[in-house]
C-alpha cells in the first residue's frame, strides 16, 4: 500500500515537472530566478524526447507501481497518461514533434520577455 502511495507521488512530482517545462518560461515574467531551473528541465525533457531515453521517474514510478502490486506500464510518463487522453498512439515522429513543438513554445516565450526587458531598460 505504501508503494503506491509513493508511486502517486512520483507521478504527481512528475506530472509537476512536465508541466513546469512546458509553461515555466511564465514564471520567468515574476522571478529571473526560474530560467536556469527552466531551461534546464526543457534541455532535459527534449533530450528525453530526441534521444528517447528512459526516464528515471517514469522508472520510479513503475518499479513503485510494482512492488505495490498494481503493473507499471510499459511506454514512457507521456505516452501513457497523455497519450491516453489526446492520442490512440503516439508515434516516435509525434514524439519528436512534440519536442520540437516545446522549443519553439519556449523559445517564443523568451523571445517576448527579452523584448520586454529590453523595452524597459
């Protein structure tokens, strides 16, 4: 029982940092403190897309899964939750896109926040 409470907290930590490398360029409009963290987990999340490697809480998160007694699942964090809502399957070119996709969302969040700065000083 307490595997799995500790793999729901994997995934809600997981689920967290997703989402921060997807929408955490805004948080950079209240705290320049957010951009290495930032830039970081997107480094990370598209080296995970482009190089498809396993990530290591998608990993946690199954081997909790299983030491709980419930089955982990066999594809990685996105294609298994997100996929489940947007996609029948994602594909290994989708992947890609959607790494794609990330960078170029960031890099226009960025761009705007450097013309901001810029216009302000």
């Amino acid at each position: 029982m307490i595997y799995r409470l500790f793999a729901d907290i994997v995934f809600v930590l997981h689920f967290g940092f997703v989402l921060f490398a997807v929408f955490g360029a805004f948080l950079v409009f209240y705290r320049r403190a957010f951009v290495l963290p930032h830039l970081a987990s997107v480094a990370w999340c598209v080296a995970v897309e482009f190089l498809q490697l396993p990530c290591p809480l998608t990993t946690l998160e199954n081997r909790l899964l299983e030491l709980g007694g419930a089955s982990g699942y066999q594809s990685g964090f996105i294609e298994h939750y997100v996929s489940l809502i947007l996609y029948a399957h994602i594909t290994p070119p989708l992947q890609m896109f959607l790494g794609a996709l990330l960078v170029i969302f960031n890099l226009i969040i960025y761009a705007f926040l450097l013309r901001q700065r810029r216009r302000f000083n």
